[in-house]
C-alpha cells in the first residue's frame, strides 16, 4: 500500500477557520480533532488521554493548547504534548497535507522517545 492511499479528505479548508477546532472520523473509525492555528493546520486524537472526553468539545487558547472541557487537561496543538495535567500522556498526532482545498489526514504519527513526530501544514 502506497503512502498515498492512506490520505483521505476529511474536511475543506472553509470547514476549518482560523483558531477553530472541528471533529472528523476517518473512515478507519479514529475520531480526529483538526486544528487551524497561526495559519497552520494540525490533526489530533480527538479523545482526550486523561479520561476519553471528545478534545473537539474544548478550547483551542491563544498560546496554542488545545483545552479539554471537562478537566481542563491541555496539550500542544503541533505536537499533542502535555503542556498541563491532569493528562500525562500525549495526543496522538495524525500525518496531514492540503491537497487543493480539501485537508487530508493520514496515519498516526511515529512516536519516538515518548513524543509523537509534529505534523502540520501551512493553509496556503
């Protein structure tokens, strides 16, 4: 299976404005949580690894965490990291592109050393 073939389009880039969060499940069952930050789209788990609470539901602050509303557990939108508890493990981050108009999600991302390999793309 090429690399290719595990892109599907998710969303149009007018789904997603800028300091939005937006839900998405891929047709492999994984509930994403895209983010467009600084010009910047990033896709996320959208399930919370504190307690299982859908991340799309929460706040994306203008230092770039992503909340999540029920425990106000907040992670990096770039790379998932934990950047305050109750969380202590990291979101998983999906491999994404924009192809034309439409953002494409692809596996999750290699983690390595405990984090996940960043994965965004600038809106053009």
């Amino acid at each position: 299976m090429d690399s290719n073939s595990e892109f599907e389009a998710v969303a149009s880039l007018s789904d997603l404005a800028e300091g939005a969060v937006l839900q998405r499940v891929r047709s492999s069952g994984d509930a994403v949580c895209l983010v467009r930050y600084q010009n910047e789209i990033s896709a996320l788990s959208d399930i919370c690894t504190h307690q299982h609470f859908s991340m799309s539901l929460g706040d994306l602050l203008a230092n770039g965490t992503l909340q999540c509303a029920w425990h106000g557990a907040s992670y990096d939108c770039r790379t998932g990291e934990v950047k305050q508890v109750p969380a202590t493990s990291p979101l998983p981050v999906f491999q994404v592109r924009v192809e034309g108009d439409q953002i494409m999600v692809g596996p999750r991302c290699k983690r390595i050393d405990g984090k996940y390999e960043p994965s965004t793309v600038r809106v053009p």
